[in-house]
C-alpha cells in the first residue's frame, strides 16, 4: 500500500474523529439551551430531552475515545498529530462533563419547580451567566474546529467574566439567606446551578488551551493571564 493512500486513510480518520467531536459539541450546547429554556417555563418533556442527551453523548465518548486508541495503534502518529489525538481525546471528556453539569442543572430546576420557590431575579442572573458559558462553548468548538489559537486564548480571558458572575451571585445569595434564613434552602438550590454553569464555562475553557497545545505544542493549563501571553508569543 502506498504511502500516499496511507496518508489519505489517516486524515479521513482524522476527520471523522472531528466530525463526533463536533456532533457532541453540538448535542451538549443543545442541553445547555434546553436546561435555560427551563429557566422560562418549566417543562418535565425538555428534562427528559436533556437526560436522553446525557445519555448519548457517555456512549459517544466511549466510541471517541475507543477510535483514537485504535488510530494511535494503526498510525503511530508523532508530533502535531499525536497532539491533535491527544488533545481530541480530551475535549470529548470536557464535552462530556458539560453534559453532565447540564444534566445536574436540569435535575435541580425540578426540585426547585416542585418546591415552588423560584425568583425573578435570581433566574434572570442565571440565565445571563448561563447564555455566556454557552456562547463561550461555541466559539471553543469553533476555534478547535479552525486551530485558532489567537480565539483560543481570547475565550480563556473571557472565562474570567463568568467566574466574575459567579462570585458576585454567591455574594448576593449570601445576602439574601442572612437577611431571611427561610429561603436557605433555595439559595443553595440556586448556588448549586450556579456553579454547574461555572463549570461548563471551565470545560469550555479546557477546550481552548487544547487548541495552543495542539499548534504551539505546549500545555498551558494552570498558567496565569500573563505567562499564557507569553507562550502564545513564543514560537
């Protein structure tokens, strides 16, 4: 056989592995604008959606996975490649850690539907710094749709305002708990999806710095703002 048609095998390998990882992406952010919709109108058939969702993308996550071991098997790539391989393998997991995190989010609307204790201001805040790690994810999937490393980098500055969003809602949660310690309960139910949404924004994250490291070929996770400029400048 060629080496040629080798070639040729091992790139259409390659681009079915990103084609699922897109799939995923795609079926994640999905969960993430159903589990919002909740925020609206509570609706036990979109629960269900987003559960069947969480189901599908573990069983995609195994099939990924299982793909690029054998990929890695049969082609023993070397350098960007086995980057590339590398680093898909864990955006799936991150992919499907978002799902999850969405899944959560959906479980404790419903609690918080049962209880009948939803808030107008709370859910508003909710659904912003929701809206914002889900539109954080889509330019994540983009840029390792691209290798974008200048929109990678841009996407882990913007993570910051999530986090931002986060500690500011803590604070007002803990506000409202010391000023009426009867709505404890539900404040926590809040802080809960709170933080799943935070987390999403984190995975999405994760995605970004696997983009540097698949075309700069370094692990930048952990770095703070200013050494990440620095290895981006490196070359």
């Amino acid at each position: 056989m060629s080496d040629k048609h080798l070639s040729s095998q091992f790139d259409a390998a390659l681009n079915l592995l990103s084609t699922q990882l897109l799939e995923m992406g795609g079926l994640v952010e999905s969960q993430i604008s159903s589990v919002l919709s909740l925020l609206s109108k509570f609706d036990d058939a979109v629960v269900s959606g987003v559960r069947d969702i969480e189901k599908r993308l573990d069983q995609m996550e195994v099939e990924v996975d299982d793909e690029i071991n054998n990929v890695i098997a049969r082609r023993q790539p070397a350098a960007r490649d086995l980057r590339l391989l590398m680093a898909t393998s864990k955006c799936v997991t991150n992919l499907e850690r978002a799902g999850d995190e969405a899944w959560k989010i959906a479980k404790r609307l419903q609690r918080i539907e049962d209880a009948g204790v939803a808030t107008a201001m709370q859910v508003a805040e909710l659904r912003n710094s929701g809206e914002m790690a889900l539109t954080i994810l889509h330019r994540a999937l983009d840029a390792f749709a691209r290798m974008d490393v200048a929109a990678a980098a841009q996407i882990m500055r913007d993570d910051l305002a999530i986090d931002n969003e986060f500690r500011l809602f803590v604070q007002r949660l803990v506000a409202d708990m010391n000023a009426a310690p009867s709505t404890i309960s539900s404040c926590l139910d809040y802080l809960f999806v709170a933080k799943a949404i935070e987390r999403i924004g984190d995975h999405a994250t994760n995605i970004a710095e696997f983009v540097i490291y698949v075309v700069k070929g370094r692990d930048v996770r952990h770095l703070p703002l200013g050494r990440l400029e620095e290895e981006i400048q490196r070359n």
